[in-house]
C-alpha cells in the first residue's frame, strides 16, 4: 500500500501524517510538528473514511440535483440580493478546516468582487482575541516563537489551555522535554484541574476570569523587585510606565489565588530567564479575551522574554487552518496578508493585484453580528462553508432561527444531514480530508500540504473550485479562472510578494519557486525564525506596545458559572470524528462536571441526569460528580449537536455575549442554574443500525458494532416494545423479552434469523450493565436469554469501559493489570500498551492506580 504524506485534519498542531487508501494511519516521522507522534483522534483518522452519511451530490430545496442548477441558484440568489439590496446583504461564514486555497478565493470573491467585508469564520471562536493582542502590541498578527521553544524553555506556563486533550502532540513533547530536564518547571492555570494538571508541577486554580489579576500583579512584582529589561523596555517598547501604573492599582488577590501561591508564581517567574506562556481557549473565550492577552504579552515585553529559544507568548489555535485562514484575510476585520481593512493603501494594493471592480472601505460582520443580521433581516443570501454554527455558536438555537429567517443559504459539507446542512435551500457537496488538495499553516506558522489519496466520492468538488464557479456564474470568470488548488497557491504567494512594501511580517517568499508537488513543511518568513528578538515591532515608531490593562470586577456567585470545552477524543460537532468508533467509546454522552458539594445540593447522584437552564435555552447531560471543577462552576463539551442527541447541545445555553475588541465569543462564563432531571425511566439501547436520538434526553454515539444509546425521560413509555421499535431499526426482527410486574423494566432482544441485532434495557433507575459486553454482542449468535442478562460470562471476560481510546484498552483489562503489580503508568503501559500512544489517558491511569490502592491504605 503507498501511503501518502499529508497533514492532519484537527487541531492547530498540524502534525503530519503518512496515510493509506485503505485507512491505514502513521505519524509522519519526518515532520518537524510531530515527528510521528499522533494523538487518539489523530491515530483514528482511518476509521473516519466511509462514506456512510455523505453527501454525494447538490441539493436543491431538499431534493437531488445536478450541479449546473445548484450552482446557478446560489449565484442567481447572490446576484439578485446584490443588485436590490447592495453588497452587504450577502454574507460567507466559513471555516479554520478549510484549506488555504478554499480561504483565499472565498476572500478574494467576497472582498474584492462583491465588495462587501462580510466573511467570517468559525475561528473567531477561538482565536479573535489573539489576533487582536497581537495587533495592539505588536502592529500585526505575529506569532513570535516556535514550538522548539518548548524544549529550550526552562519553565512553561500553561493559562486557559487544557493542553494534554486539546492538543495532545505539544502536551507530548513538553512531557518528554521534562523527562530529559526534570529541573525544567510546569504550570497549569485554570479554574479546572484538567489532565494537563497531572503533567504541572503547580496547578493555580484561579477564579474565572481571574488571569488578568494575575499578570498585572507579576507586571507589578516584575516592576518592584528590579526584573524588568529596562534597556529593552527603553529601545523596544512604548507605554510602559502606564501600564505598570495601573498594574500596580490592581489587586492580585482577585485572581482566586493565596497570597503564598502568588508570591511562588512571581518569584519563578520573574527568576527565570526562559519562560514560555503557552494560552489557548481560556484566555481568548472571554468577554475580557483581548486584555487577557495583552496582560501577559505586556510581561514578556516588560522583560524582553520574547523572540530568543525558550522565551516567548504563544498562542495554540484550535483548528487546522486558523492560521492560514488569518494569513489570506478570511475574517471580517481583515485583509489578506495582514493588512488592515480600515487602511486606505493598504486596500489600494489588495484591489490593484486582483484588479477588482471594488473593495470594501469598513469591517464586516462577525460571527455573532453577522447571524444579528441574519435574524434581523440584514441578510439576504448566506454561504456557509465547512461549518456548523447552528450548534457552535452561542444561543445556538437562536442563530438556527437566525439562518432560517434568511431568505436564501447554501452550506458546502461533506454531510448530507448536519443541523445547519438542515436549514439550507441549497446542499453543495465537499471534498473532505483524504480527498482534497492544499495547504494549510499550524500554529507556529509552519505551511504543510494536504494532500488527496482518494478519489472524490460521488459528485463531491474541492470548495475552491465550487467558489470560482459560482465567481464565474456571477460575471467574474477571469479573476477566478484557477485549473488547481497550486495556480491558487501561486497566485496567493504573488499577492504577498505584491503588498509587501508595507513591511508586514507576512514575507512567503521562501515559497515562490517551491514545487507544490513536493512542498515540505516549512515555517514563514524561514525555518526555524523567531520575531522580536531584535525588537523590530510593526507600529509605524517600530516599538511595541505595553498596554494598561484593569481587571474585571469579582463575579458574583448567585448562580452556577458553566464552563464549556473539548472532549479528548472529540471534535467539534463530531461531523469526522464521531464516526470512530473507539472515539465515542471513552465519553459516549453529553455530561457536566460537578463539583460534589453542589451535586450533594441539587440531590443528584452519580449517573443521574442535570438539567441546565440559561437565558436562551436549556440542556440536559449526564453527570460526572468530580472535584477537578470548582464549587460553583461546572464543564461541559460543547460537541453534541441535534444529530446525536435530544437535549444535549450546550451552546444554547450560552448568551451571545462577546469581546468588544475581538468579537470573540465568551465561552467559559456562561451564567445558568441547575437541577436534577426529574426522569420517571432510564434506557440503554444498542443495534446494528442507526438509532434515533428521540424523546426527552436521547445520546447516540457509533460502536465497532454499530450504535448505542442512552435514553431517559419524564413519563414511561405505555409500551417497551412500541418504544424501541419507534428508536430503532428492528422491522421484520423477532423480539424476546423480559418485564417487570409494575412495567417500570425491561429487557428486550431483537434477531435477525440467528443474529443479534439490537438489545434495549429499561429501569426506573440509570441502567446499570455492562455496555462494552452489550456492544460485543451485537451480530452474533448469541441466545436472548444470555444477551439479556447484561453481564459477560466467565467464558468471555469483558474489557470495560475505554481509557485508552488509542488502542482500546477497557478498565477491566487495566484493573486486572494493576493487581497483577502494574503499580505505576509505565508499568501499566508496559503490561496492557495504555497510554504509549498519544499519553492522554495517563493522568486517568494513575488515578486508577491511586483509586485502587486506597483500600490497601485504609487497611
């Protein structure tokens, strides 16, 4: 089997992977982001490749079309919105999992030939704040470091980033850096203790909110205790003496912490040459995301911990091509190359190298202002491309009504059900990763190739050649007449090389005689670069900018702060990686952390169900009674979406409250109450076909044998049978069943001849089972009476519930490890494999390890 070198298609790391047409997935040794490394979403990739749920080809107002009449909709639609309400009554809201190429005609379409700045995209939900600290310091939206400074660095501070699940690769090599440099020093701050803790040699759990407390009290540590670089401050930087001014009036306090953990903190901090600040999704998903980031940019300025090996702030983005997608000027605030909208040259130049008709004079919409307008009737004709904000925006169910409101949408995906793809007049099928051609750029600013090695399926197009050919439909076939996604890349790299006299950072032209073919990973303006050192900055003085900076005042504690995130092993809404099975295998339902004292509060008990009410909606998850959250604060994943469950989509809970700077959204603090789901039954449900995410709390997820799922509800059903035939796909199947006297259980088993095709339990009380065994079941020929009784025989040992989802490794097998004398992690690794993959399960390793040895101790 050839396999062929490409990139993956998750998170901001950008590892590289090698990968085979018949699923077979490896790192990629020789790529400088991950040197083979993958993590569990990464290694699973195979399992994404089916075509089951696609979209194959157009849709036109629900129904199969060709793509000559889809694709003269959308153009006809724009046109018209266009000719009788202007330029801004159209909109484009894309995506970080586009590639390059995708990003920059979409940009070049709507900027430069419709002339409306209203494109935005879904990484203005996780990296707008960034952008925008970048900007106020530095004059542009520069990455200083690389991820080579993890491994010079001699201690690594880790703000709002949850970094062992989110990005698992970078949480690997600072592993092995300390490994090699047990003398290097971690710490993790956030409210939560995360698995990113485990790895921490100091968790700061700080209030929410609370970081800018925090770094405007080590500014003033720095100030008063003689740790700043004064010489660097004098050459290099403006604003400095305000700044530290206002730091000074702040109280440190007010970040949650003691004084004697503050007092560690700053002494490290400010004792210690090469410091990296790694921040990511806590720090930006705020109200205050922008200051966030300038308070601690505002200390590695002060001190001149910027630009040298192991000194540096850096941001880890969220998304595959968050980067690339900020580098062609695909948000709404932006012009391509990093050049600003609001610049009149700057904008001169952009329109003489397109030779457009027209180009924007102000911002457009961003994300949440953008579906304002679509619900206020701004909107006339809306694209959305690669994404699914029905979900992952906040008030989400506010913004489905917001795109339904809008007279005319296309969505491009790869699904033909999504639950924006839902609400859409025209479906345009998309290539998807493995199929499609392009480049894409990480979080240290390194370009890497996507590269296809299967055929398009069905009808499917690559999304810039759906964009160029709606771009002709509309009259301007010249301006987007690319044949491939290198004439696309080529002329992006001609544009830089064109705008380039403003001296920005964005210099590719490393890239200008590279073979696209052959394209390696490689990092711009060079390999191996560092900015700032020299303290060469892009204000028009050349300085830099300290900013002041107040923290915002102490929240009030009247209701519960709900914190929203990632799963390990998710993404997203789950489009890709909740076809994998083992990936649904860990965490299969939506849940709430809780702390135990507040669980104790609302009655709830482990595995009842929490109902969670905020100003826009309400969600119902499963609870995880935990004290790795706070008292008062609760976490839940924001990947369930309508597709997978009845009530389990947390962003409608969430106010579409923003950055004033940024536009970002603030995720972490959304305002809800909490109660016990008063549910009368409890259901387990697995089948060899798809099960309907039906009734009042419904979570379906895929299994290596088909499909689970997890039912609850306020009334009993009159009939089992009648429900379970109503969830799942049971026509022409014999049934067996076993019922309680009062009708509150049940048990019911469906074959297909002699198989086993779907099993549903019932109880007036959360179904207790074995599920791995019940999975394993279906398919075989297994007997009703033994299928029914939810519990392996010891002819058949059951592995658990998954930790590991890299190599499905069950609790049983790890229990069974560890009392066999498996004592510590590598241990457990070298008994059972857990956790020598990517590593993320190590920190619930060693708690299971510690949990077992309790009652040695207790003895």
């Amino acid at each position: 089997m050839t396999l062929t070198r490409t990139t993956c298609p998750y998170c901001g790391v950008g590892c590289g992977i090698l990968a085979g047409a018949d699923g077979t997935i490896k790192g990629d040794t020789e790529h400088p982001a991950n040197f083979g490394r993958l993590c569990s979403k990464g290694t699973a990739l195979g399992e994404t490749l089916d075509l089951q749920g696609r979209l194959l080809a157009p849709q036109v107002n629900g129904c199969d079309a060709n793509w000559t009449d889809a694709l003269d909709a959308v153009a006809q639609a724009f046109s018209t919105a266009i000719r009788d309400h202007g330029p801004d009554s159209v909109a484009f809201y894309v995506s970080g999992q586009l590639l390059t190429e995708d990003y920059y005609v979409a940009n070049k379409l709507m900027k430069g030939f419709i002339g409306s700045a209203n494109i935005d995209t879904n990484s203005r939900l996780c990296m707008a704040s960034s952008v925008a600290g970048h900007k106020r310091a530095f004059g542009t939206d520069t990455v200083p470091g690389t991820y080579d400074d993890l491994e010079h660095a001699e201690l690594i501070v880790l703000v709002g980033s949850n970094l062992a699940w989110c990005h698992p690769v970078l949480h690997q090599r600072i592993a092995a850096a300390k490994a090699l440099r047990p003398d290097m020093r971690v710490i993790n701050i956030d409210p939560r203790k995360t698995a990113t803790s485990a790895l921490a040699d100091t968790h700061l759990r700080i209030v929410p909110d609370g970081d800018i407390a925090l770094f405007n009290g080590l500014l003033s540590h720095l100030a008063q205790n003689g740790a700043l670089n004064e010489r660097y401050l004098r050459d290099h930087v403006s604003g400095a003496a305000p700044t530290i001014a206002q730091a000074q009036q702040g109280n440190p306090r007010d970040s949650g912490l003691s004084q004697a953990e503050l007092l560690e903190f700053f002494n490290l901090w400010s004792r210690t040459e090469k410091v990296v600040t790694v921040y990511s999704q806590g720090v930006n998903q705020s109200e205050c995301g922008t200051d966030k980031v300038n308070a601690i940019l505002n200390c590695h300025l002060a001190t001149g911990r910027i630009g040298k090996p192991g000194c540096g702030p850096f941001s880890v983005t969220g998304q595959p091509n968050a980067m690339g997608g900020r580098e062609v000027g695909g948000m709404a605030n932006m012009l391509a190359n990093h050049l600003d909208i609001e610049n009149p040259e700057h904008r001169e130049a952009v329109q003489t190298f397109w030779n457009s008709p027209t180009i924007p004079t102000h911002q457009g919409l961003k994300a949440v202002d953008l579906f304002k307008g679509c619900a206020d009737g701004k909107i006339k004709a809306l694209w959305i491309m690669s994404t699914n904000p029905a979900v992952s925006l906040p008030d989400a169910d506010g913004v489905a009504k917001a795109i339904s409101n809008v007279p005319f949408v296309a969505v491009s995906d790869i699904m033909a059900r999504t639950d924006t793809g839902d609400l859409a007049d025209v479906l345009l099928p998309a290539t998807g990763w493995g199929e499609k051609d392009g480049t894409v750029t990480n979080s240290e600013r390194r370009i890497s190739r996507q590269r296809a090695f299967l055929p398009a399926p069905g009808e499917a197009r690559p999304d810039w050649q759906i964009i160029c050919e709606v771009a002709a439909r509309m009259g301007w076939k010249d301006a987007f007449n690319f044949a491939t996604p290198a004439d696309v890349f080529a002329e992006y790299i001609a544009s830089a090389a064109a705008t380039m006299t403003f001296g920005r950072d964005l210099d590719l032209s490393i890239f200008a005689d590279a073979d696209y073919a052959k394209l390696v990973p490689t990092q711009w303006p060079r390999n191996d670069m560092r900015f700032f050192a020299d303290g060469k900055f892009y204000h028009p003085d050349g300085k830099a900018r300290m900013l002041p900076i107040s923290a915002p005042a102490p929240r009030t504690k009247d209701v519960f702060t709900l914190n929203t995130g990632r799963n390990r092993d998710q993404w997203h809404t789950m489009t890709r990686s909740g076809k994998a099975p083992r990936l649904g295998a860990h965490l299969a339902e939506p849940y709430v952390e809780i702390h135990p004292k507040d669980a104790a509060d609302l009655s709830v008990s482990p595995d009842d169900l929490v109902e969670l009410l905020g100003p826009n909606g309400k969600s119902v998850v499963r609870a995880l009674i935990t004290e790795r959250t706070a008292k008062g604060q609760l976490f839940t994943p924001m990947h369930w979406t309508r597709q997978q469950s009845s009530a389990g989509w947390v962003n409608a809970l969430a106010a579409p409250v923003v950055d004033p700077v940024s536009g970002q959204p603030a995720s972490k603090t959304n305002k809800v109450t909490a109660r016990k789901f008063a549910a009368t039954w409890f259901g387990y449900a697995v089948s060899s076909m798809p099960i309907r995410a039906d009734g009042d709390y419904a979570a379906v997820a895929r299994t290596r044998t088909g499909w689970q799922a997890e039912f609850a509800g306020l009334h009993t059903p009159e009939s089992w049978e009648g429900f379970a035939r109503t969830v799942m796909d049971v026509e022409g199947c014999t049934m067996s069943q076993v019922l309680g006297r009062d009708g509150r259980y049940g048990r019911l088993a469906f074959h297909d001849g002699d198989h086993l095709t779907g099993v549903l339990f019932s109880s007036p009380s959360p179904v207790s089972l074995s599920r791995s065994y019940a999975v394993s079941l279906i398919g075989t020929s297994v007997p009703a009476l033994r299928a029914l009784a939810g519990r392996s025989g010891a002819d058949q040992p059951d592995p658990g519930a998954t930790i590991c989802a890299c190599l499905n490794i069950g609790v049983n097998t790890l229990r069974s490890a560890i009392s066999a004398g498996a004592n510590s992690v590598d241990a457990l690794g070298a008994a059972t494999c857990a956790g020598t993959n990517c590593g993320s399960c190590k920190p619930e390793l060693a708690r299971l390890i510690e949990d077992m040895r309790q009652p040695e101790i207790a003895q």
